[in-house]
C-alpha cells in the first residue's frame, strides 16, 4: 500500500471516498473507476485485500472493500484497524458477543452466531439502558400492576399471570430499534450496531391482550407506558431509566406478549426475567425487561425514550449531519427489512480450487414478511435469488439458503439484500440519515478469500 492513513480507512472514506480509493489502491484519485485498474494498481488491490479480485472491474469507487471495514471483527487483511473487538465475559453468555457499551452494559452478535433457526440464549444480544437488577429470588411472586384508563386495575402476580391466563409460544425476533447504526455516514450517535442487536428466540408467555381485557380499556386509552425494575444508571431511584410504549392497538396485537420463559427456560435475569413484554416486529425498546407496571395512557406516553429523537425517524429526508428539525419526527414503529449472511463468516478463508460456495443467512421485515432474498458475488453486477423458507409463525425470521459458483481462486465479497411483502428492498447504503441512527439497513456483505 502506498500513502499514510493519517486517519481510520472508515474516516476517510466517509469523508473523501475518491482519496481514500487513491490511498488504499494506490493510484491517482484523478482515475476514478476501479474498473480501469490494471498492473501496479490491481496488485495493490491484491495486497490490501489479500488475493486478486476476479470481479475487480465491477467494483463501485469510493465504495470500501468489506475487507477493510473495521467494525468487523475477523477481516483477512484489515491494515487500518486500530484495536480488535472486546469480548463479552458474563456468566451465561457467548465469549464470542462484542460488547459495544460497558455502562450500561451492551453487547451484540457477530451475524456468523446468529446461523441458528432459534438463536441459543447465549447467543441472544444484550442492551441494557441502566443498571442490571439483581435476579428475583421468588419469581413468581414478582408483582406487575395495571392502571390508568382502565375500569378495573389490576395487580397480579407471575404465578398469577400463568395460572389464570393461556399460555402460548412464538418464535420471534426482538430486534434494537438502533440495529445497523453503525453503517451511517456521519456517524449517528449511539450504540454502533453492525447488523448484531436482533435475534430469534421461542417466547413463552401469555398475551398481553388478555390481561388488558380483563382491566378493560377505557374508551380514554390510546397508550401504552412501560414501567420496569431496573435502576437508573445515576442510581436515582426517581428516574426510570427506560420507559416507553406504544399505540393500543400494538398491544392487543395477539403476538404482543408478556413472556418468562426463552427457549423453554425461565426468561434469564439479562434478558429481563424474571418478566417482560416483547413486541416483536418493533423496536426492541418497547419489549420492557424486568417488568412492573403499566400504565394505560391517554396521550401519547412521554416516558426516557420516547421524546426528542429518540427512537424517532424522519418525515421527510434531512441533511445527514444537519441539526434535526423535532416537527420533522415521528415514532419509530416497525423496524425494516433486513438480511443477514451467516455462513461463510466474514473473513472467511477457503481452500484454493473450491468453486462453489454455500450459504446460508436469515431475514425479517418487522411487521412484515420477506417476500425475497438476492445474493450476489460480483459486486452486484448479478444477483440470484435464495431459497426463502417459511416462518415458522408470524414474526418468526425466515431462513435462506444460496450456492454461488465462484470462476477462480480470489478475493469475493458475498453481498445479500431482503425484499419485503410490500416490495421494498434494503438499499446500498444506509438510507434516511437521523440523528440516532435508526433503520440502518443497508445490503450486507460478507468478505472471503479462495485459495
Ligand atoms: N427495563 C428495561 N427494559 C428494556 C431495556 C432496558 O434498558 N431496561 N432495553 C430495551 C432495549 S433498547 C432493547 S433493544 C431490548 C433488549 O433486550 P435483550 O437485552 O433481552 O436483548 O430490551 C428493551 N427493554
Ligand atoms: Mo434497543
């Protein structure tokens, strides 16, 4: 490689792709198409990323090699990265989660872990807002009150909750509503998730609707307001620490549930046990974890998390890295459509002489369904199509299974991209710059490297 990177490869090619190409490639920003690469500059190429690039003339300028992006933990060649990820290291959990916040603690799954049809409990991602409460030592004796616009409110018990109401279980993804901030260009501010703050796990609870019926909703109620266990991370008992809700009709949603069990264990102390709501298909922030109350609202709830830009997208498309305009903001309900390679891993190295490479991924659409999966190995040149399974129920994700023929030994970048059931399909680039980054769903791509 020739130049200094004065700067991370990341910096430079948010900020000045042709020179981070100049720089990484070697060559004159002046040439800007990769496809007139040839000689000296080609074996650069090479050199960066670790083997020739049969498809070197398809790839789009200003564009980084997935290679060289340092948010992934195991490129083949990754000269820029400053330091590696760090590992979780918490009792019950994968070493192999990356943690991206330490306090409050917030660790995501590397998209290889997440090749499971239902995603192991140590697997599962962790996002926590405050401080971790200490497990229940009687979990069914843990109270949730619900009140406000109600006609009778209630206050039960867990063992209550399982002994009164009919119990059902759904796979499900829980998804953080910031799930993909990190491919924002500028940088959004928050929790820098790659595709990792999702997984699918096999929920057992009860419907929330039930027990709302059972209070029965005043025709005064529009609202739902989440109230939970977990301390604040200033420790003021005062404050909530996260407090959200969503429309009445999300909560009388069948799938809507208040659930202690995860994968037919009871729901771990991480995850929010020994009780909390999952409202799958929308931002993780309203599946409360250690849950206590709620709170039948007649407005809009106004709770830590549900004002100024949080959890919060754009009307209209703003000016990334301009000053957000609140009136210009609305509530960030179902999350979009993604897909995700989990096998080969990125970075992954394959024998010299293989020329087919199987894969497997996994996508979802929030409230949606999937409708189709494309994956191409020529930098999107040609896309073929996977084979999409079928959920298992609603909200469940759906499996997808490809093989690719490869022409050579090389360096290949896998891309793949979702389409949903109303058609809309993950975009190159994430779309909709906002503040904190929410709906970062960007195709993903997947770096290997034959022979
Ligand atoms: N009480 C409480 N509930 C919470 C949170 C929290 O910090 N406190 N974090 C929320 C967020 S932002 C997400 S994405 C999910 C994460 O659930 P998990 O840690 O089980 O993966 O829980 C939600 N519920
Ligand atoms: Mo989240």
């Amino acid at each position: 490689m020739t130049g200094k990177i004065e700067r991370s490869i990341e910096e430079l090619y948010a900020d000045d792709p042709e020179r981070a190409d100049a720089v990484v490639f070697g060559r004159r920003a002046d040439v800007n198409r990769r496809g007139f690469l040839g000689g000296a500059g080609l074996a650069a190429v090479g050199a960066t990323v670790g083997g020739t690039i049969p498809f070197a003339h398809n790839m789009p300028a200003g564009l980084m090699p997935a290679a060289l992006a340092q948010a992934q933990p195991a490129a083949p060649a990754a000269p820029a990265a400053p330091k590696g990820p760090t590992y979780l290291n918490y009792p019950g959990k994968s070493d192999k989660l990356v943690v991206i916040g330490e306090r409050p603690l917030v660790a995501e799954t590397p998209e290889s872990l997440l090749d499971d049809d239902t995603t192991p409990i140590d697997k599962f991602y962790v996002r926590c807002n405050g401080q971790i409460p200490e497990a229940a030592k009687e979990p069914d004796k843990w109270k949730i009150v619900i009140d406000g616009e109600v006609n009778k409110p209630l206050e039960l018990t867990l063992g209550e909750l399982k002994a009164k109401y009919k119990a059902q279980t759904r796979r499900m993804v829980l998804e953080c509503g910031g799930n993909g901030r990190s491919f924002f260009t500028p940088r959004a501010s928050g929790n820098q998730w790659t595709n990792g703050g999702a997984g699918c796990a096999e929920w057992t609870g009860i419907r929330l609707a039930d027990v709302l019926k059972t209070a029965g909703i005043k025709p005064s109620g529009i609202y739902t307001a989440h109230y939970a266990a977990d301390l604040h991370l200033s420790g003021d008992p005062s404050k909530p620490t996260l407090s959200r809700g969503v429309r009445i009709a999300k909560a009388m949603d069948p799938d809507s549930m208040i659930v202690w069990a995860m994968n037919g264990q009871p729901l771990p102390n991480i995850h929010g046990g020994p009780v909390r709501l999952v409202y799958p298909g929308w931002a993780g922030s309203t599946s409360q974890k250690w849950l206590t109350k709620i709170t039948i609202r007649d407005k809009e709830h106004d709770g830590p998390g549900m004002t100024g830009t949080s959890y919060r997208v754009t009307i209209k498309p703003m000016v990334p890295g301009d000053k957000a305009d609140p009136k210009n903001f609305k509530i960030l309900e179902s999350m979009p459509v993604r897909s995700i390679i989990t096998s080969p891993a990125h970075g992954t190295k394959i024998p010299a002489g293989t020329r087919e490479v199987k894969l497997r991924g996994a996508s979802w659409a929030g409230d949606h369904t999937v409708s189709r999966v494309d994956v191409s190995i020529d930098f999107g040149q040609t896309w073929m199509p996977a084979q999409l399974g079928k959920p298992k129920n609603r909200y469940d994700w759906q499996r997808w299974t490809a093989s690719l023929k490869v022409p050579t030994d090389g360096y290949y970048e896998i891309w793949a991209r979702a389409m949903d059931s109303r058609g809309v399909m993950q975009p190159h680039v994430a779309p909709f710059w906002n503040p904190s980054g929410y709906g970062g769903n960007p195709m993903h791509r997947v770096a290997i490297l034959i022979g």
